[in-house]
C-alpha cells in the first residue's frame, strides 16, 4: 500500500476483467456481404414492382 501512496481504491490493486465479447471479423464481414447482396435483391423486385404499378396507372389514365 505505500507503494501506491497508501490508496485504498480497490480498482488500484485489482485489474478489471475483460468483459467485452470477441467478434470474428471474418465471420461479421461474410454475413454483411450476404445480407447486402440480399437488400439489393430486395431493391430490385422492388423497383420492379413500383415500374409495374407506374405502367398500370399510365394505362389507366389513357
């Protein structure tokens, strides 16, 4: 304790534990490309979809 100028602080003698989760980078950069890749799928059936909803209203309206 007179090493560390007599502080009763705990956190001055005992080390925190490491709580943080270990993320494999690998792994998270694999399922963001899959579900990017699945977005603009998602985008393009729903481009399609609004076209197809455009060309039915100009076809109504004539």
């Amino acid at each position: 304790m007179a090493a560390n100028d007599y502080n009763l602080s705990v956190s001055s003698y005992v080390e925190a534990k490491d709580n943080r989760e270990q993320v494999n980078i690998t792994q998270l950069n694999a399922e963001l490309k899959t579900t990017v890749a699945r977005i603009e799928q998602l985008r393009a059936e729903i481009d399609a979809i609004v076209v197809e909803i455009e060309g039915y209203e100009s076809d109504v309206e004539q």
